[in-house]
C-alpha cells in the first residue's frame, strides 16, 4: 500500500495453523493491530477465536484487534452477535464484521475500524 | 430425466465435520446436484471414506451387514472391494459423476426387480410428504445457489461521506438540528414512522418464530425470522420517501401485521429484493431520523453502545465508525460525542437513531455510569501514521 508522502505499508498475512507459530513473534513484532479473520464454517469457530485471542493476548493488550468472520453467506451460523456474547464473557468490546475477504470495502472498513479504535479522534 | 430435480440421496460415512461439510457442498457444487446428503436411515446409497480409522470401521460393518443399497469407497489405496464402486483420492469430479450414474442404474435395476403390480396405485393418489428426517442434514449451509445470489447474503456496506448526507438521509425543513440552542426540537418519534411499525412487526414475527408480513396500504413487507430476512417489491427511492413520512392517523389505521397470505407464500421473489433484517431497520431508521435522535433518548443522560453494528452489511452513515469507537469505551451524552470527536451533531444523531432500533444503543440507567465520566481520548502515538493509512484507504490525498 502506498501512502502519502512515498511511505509503504506492508501487510503480512499468516496462516492459522499451529505449524506456522514460529512466524507470529516475528510478526506482530513492531505490529499497530490485530485483524483477526475466522472462517465461519469451521466446526467450531468460538475455539478458534479464543485460541487466538488466547495466543496473541499480550499483543491485543497493548494494540487492538477486529474481527472479520468470513463464509457467512455459507454458514449463517453462529451470527455475529453470538460472536458478542462470547467476546463479552471475557470482556472485550472489539470490531466484529460479517466480511468477504474478496470484497475491498469490507476489508476497508474492517481496517477503519481498527484504526479508530486506536484513535477514536482519527480525523477522515 | 432431469437428475437435479430427483438427486440421489446419499449417506456419508467415516469423514470428519469438515470433511463432511466438504463433500457436501462438492456434491451439490462440482457435481451439479446429482446427489444429496441426508441422514443414513433414508440415504439410497452410501459413500465411504476408507482412510479414515471410522470409516474402515464403518465401511466392514457395512460389507458385513450385506445392505443391499450400493456402495461408493474413497480411498488412496487402489484395491478394490468386492460390490462397491472405488474413486481413488484425490476425488475427481468426472469419476464420481460416473460412480454416481453407476450407482443410480444398480438401484434403478433393484426397483424394477422389485416393483409391486401397478394396480396398487390409484390415480389421484397424492404423493406421501416428505419425511421430517428426508431433509438434508446439513441445514445452516447454503445449498441452493440461488440464495447466494440474494442481496441479503452478499450487500456490502454503502459509506456516505458528509457531502452525500443531506442527498441521501435528508433533512427536516425549519428546525437546524445542529445548533444547540434547538437541540429539545431535534427528536422524532419513530412510532410515527415506518420504522415503528417495522419494529413492530419484527418483534410478533420474532417472538411467534413466523413468517409475517406487514400490509400498509403499500406493497407489503414480507418477514422471514428463520432466515434474518425480509422482502418488500419497491426500489430504494420509494422505500427512502416512504420510510421519512410520518404516517397520520388513516394510513396507521391501515398497518397490520398477520400471517402470510397463500398468494403470497407461493408467489416467486425477486432475489435482489430480499434484504438481511437488520440491514433494512437500519436503514429506515435513518431515513426517519433524518439527523434527529429518538425522542426516547435523553439528551442530557448519556447513551452507550452494547456492541459495534455490523458496518460491512450497514449503510454507514458520516463518522459512524468514529462515533462507534468512542461510545464502545464508555457513555457519553450526544452533545459530548459530537464536541470530543469535533463533528456536527446530526451525524451523532442519526448514528444513535439507527443503532436505538436494532437495540444496539441505549440509555444509561445506573447512577454508577453517570458518576463517572468517560476517559478522555488521547492522540494514538502513532497518528501520523495511521492518519495517512486512513486517507489511502478512504481514497482521499493527503
């Protein structure tokens, strides 16, 4: 991405499974935030967000998170308010959107929404 | 014969959730609905997943107990078993489209051998419904393809910038609902207004679990609780005239809310006229705010937000997200949101109108949140930054 005044941001993705742990340190090192993305089709994708709430727990701690959970056109089940619940029983207020990976506006506002939780005064 | 119209009912054996969800839709995507996942009592074939440590388990009770429907094997390793038709893994699409064919014919063969005289069937005889437990198991999943194509399961999110918001929300002629001095006039009644009665109806829907619908003198909105859907056949100029109106004492005599009527329930539905539930009260309600609050709301009291609106399925109207962000932190009164996050009142106005309707905000009730007061909001050290992020992604030159 490339920003006003030449800067480029670079956005690293990693994948979920366990055997790729070792790159997530390396990762979020320097990080802003935590775009979490859960496929809603999973058995259980509630195990899914805690273990990764779990795991990136310091990190969240001193950034934020938001939390896109995609395949929702598949599986309407469990809803996003469910996914509130569940987040609300271990206190957290995150950013949670029904998003479709492909599609540049859900994405994009799936990041607004992380950065204004970091600043709220973020002026547009 | 049009196989799509009479799949094969088939039963899955020794995958895993995901495995069988997998298949599943393979079935019904790739193999163009051939055949159909149901539960083993009612399946007319089986398949099996030999690799699995069940599913040879399963597959040797199978061969054991002779069941007399035919069999499909998946397997990586190529011997085959003595009746079953083996597809080698990786699947391909072809070989199971074959199997499947191979399978249809040997059952076609049993019935034939087994039909019973044709006197046994009297014309005029109406056909047994169908089994509660003949339904595809796999109910939470989308097999239609159509249903995909609905604007309810796909409608990404509008954002409106400050210059579209008077084109698209409106305003109300005489009163300025951003200075302060005419805040008291600034409300509206949502009962007064479509939303109203659109919450109304959603609440008997949702409460009795049934398809509703609401009639106005208008097109009727049709309301569809088990899917979080609702339908109505006008475009969205009509909807938005409609949904600012105050609706006087005639028409209001005219709104009800009853069971589907029978033409209706057999009627076919334009997909892009169905809409998620939440989506469309949203929308509404902003509509009928016009960048005024409720009149339930107080606004001397503070409000707070329970949780963030779905903004990707959301018409996001100007600083929504900003407004969202700040109350999630704590109450705030509405004057406050607008003065800290240095914008006009209407935009908080409008914000809180729409969340109020899908029960998203409220007011504060407790004197504890009152007693103390939200924290300040303090610049992110890396502002700069995430401004200059901001702007790229909204599209704007720094």
């Amino acid at each position: 991405m490339n920003l006003p005044g030449g800067e480029k941001l670079h956005l690293y993705g990693t994948p979920g499974q366990e055997r790729f742990d070792f790159m997530w340190d390396i990762l979020v090192n320097g990080g802003i935030g935590l775009v979490l993305l859960l496929d809603n089709t999973r058995a259980d994708p509630f195990q899914d967000m805690k273990f990764f709430l779990d795991t990136f727990d310091k990190f969240i701690s001193t950034t934020t998170v938001a939390i896109g959970v995609t395949q929702m056109d598949l599986s309407s089940k469990p809803t996003i308010d469910d996914y509130h619940v569940q987040l609300r029983n271990i206190g957290l207020k995150p950013p949670v959107f029904a998003v479709d990976a492909r599609v540049k506006s859900d994405v994009s506002l799936l990041i607004q929404s992380l950065l204004y939780t970091l600043d709220p005064g973020l002026e547009e | 014969m049009d196989k799509n119209k009479n799949p094969l009912k088939v039963a899955l054996h020794g995958m895993d959730e995901r495995s069988y969800k997998m298949m599943a839709m393979y079935l019904q995507g790739p193999c163009k609905g051939v055949a159909a996942v149901v539960n083993p009592p009612n399946a007319e074939i089986d398949i099996f997943d030999a690799d699995s440590v069940t599913g040879q388990r399963l597959l040797r009770e199978r061969i054991d107990g002779q069941a007399a429907r035919p069999l499909i094997v998946l397997s990586l390793n190529a011997s085959s078993i003595e009746g079953a038709f083996r597809i080698g893994k990786p699947v391909k699409t072809e070989e199971m489209l074959n199997a499947l064919a191979k399978a249809r014919a040997q059952l076609e063969q049993t019935a034939k051998a087994a039909q019973p005289p044709r006197s046994s069937f009297t014309a005029g005889t109406e056909a047994p419904p169908v089994a509660e437990a003949d339904k595809p198991v796999l109910k939470n999943y989308v097999m239609e393809t159509d249903e995909q194509k609905k604007t309810s399961k796909h409608q990404a999110a509008m954002q409106l910038n400050e210059k579209g918001f008077g084109a698209f929300i409106g305003n109300v002629p005489g009163i300025d609902v951003n200075d302060p001095r005419q805040f008291a006039r600034a409300s509206y009644n949502p009962k007064e207004y479509f939303q109203g009665y659109v919450e109304s109806a959603y609440k008997v829907s949702r409460e009795k679990n049934q398809t509703r619908q609401l009639n106005s003198g208008w097109n009727p909105l049709i309301i569809l609780p088990d899917n979080d859907e609702v339908w109505l056949d006008v475009d969205e100029n009509q909807l938005r005239a409609f949904a600012g109106l105050a609706i006087n004492s005639t028409l209001g005599s005219k709104m009800s809310v009853t069971p589907l009527s029978p033409d209706l329930a057999d009627a076919e539905r334009a997909l892009d006229r169905f809409h998620s539930m939440d989506a469309f009260l949203w929308k509404v309600a902003c509509w009928a705010s016009k960048g005024r609050y409720p009149s339930t709301i107080d606004i001397k009291q503070p409000v707070y937000l329970k949780s963030w609106p779905n903004f990707t399925r959301l018409l996001v109207t100007p600083h929504a997200l900003r407004i969202a962000a700040l109350l999630v932190q704590g109450p705030r009164t509405l004057p406050d949101v607008a003065e800290v996050l240095n914008i006009k009142p209407q935009y908080v106005f409008v914000f809180i109108s729409a969340a109020c309707s899908l029960g998203l905000a409220a007011q504060v009730r407790r004197e504890a949140d009152v007693l103390v007061q939200s924290p300040e909001i303090k610049p992110n050290k890396n502002q700069g930054l995430l401004k200059r992020i901001l702007s790229t992604l909204l599209g704007k030159k720094a």
